[in-house]
C-alpha cells in the first residue's frame, strides 16, 4: 500500500517539477522532474537489474567462500608436502642413501671418494 502511495506522489510530483519552470524559472526544478518521470517509465527494469546483480554477487560470495573451505582443507596436505621438500638430508642420510660420500661439486658422478 506504501508502495502505491509513494508512485503516486511521485506521479504528480514530476509534471508538477516541469511546469514549475514558467513561475520559478528555475531549470534545476525541471531537470528533477524530468529523473523522476524517466525513474518513473523504468522502474520495473530498474528492479529486474537490481535483482539481477543481487544474484551475481551472492553467487560469487558463495563461490569464493567454496574455493576458501576447499583451500584450507587443501592447505594442511600441500603444508606436510612442502615442509618435507624443504628439508635437506644431512651428510649421514645422503651416505646412508647414496653409498658414499658425496663431492661439494655436483659435476663428478663417478663413485669416488
């Protein structure tokens, strides 16, 4: 009922505005006028695109808070992964795996000491 009420306000306030320009002379008056009764003619479109837009953000809210859960869920198993790739094996692991002692230069891959 509110809704009505305001349109309707809104109805005759806007031609009012535009004839108010031959007392008042004032152009600001018509240029107001003239928003509402374009506002007026558009609102039904007005409302699907906010209805529209509403949409778009909510599902991108819910995607992204998705992606979010899925990467702290996935963040503890890639954490255990990079920890033990970050960790160099001491001398006695690399003797223990290799078989012998390993050169400072990388280059020699023959066995010797």
């Amino acid at each position: 009922m509110k809704k009505y009420k305001t349109n309707q306000i809104l109805e005759f306030l806007s031609p009012s505005l535009i004839i108010s320009y031959f007392f008042i002379h004032n152009i600001f008056l018509v240029l107001i006028g003239i928003i509402f009764s374009l506002y007026l003619i558009n609102v039904d479109n007005i409302n699907s695109i906010k209805r529209f837009i509403n949409k778009i953000l909510l599902f991108n809210i819910v995607l992204k808070d998705s992606n979010e859960n899925d990467n702290k869920r996935n963040s503890s198993s890639t954490d255990i992964k990079s920890i033990k790739k970050e960790i160099k094996p001491t001398l006695a692991e690399e003797i223990e795996e290799l078989g012998f002692i390993p050169s400072i230069q990388k280059r020699n891959n023959t066995n010797e000491v």
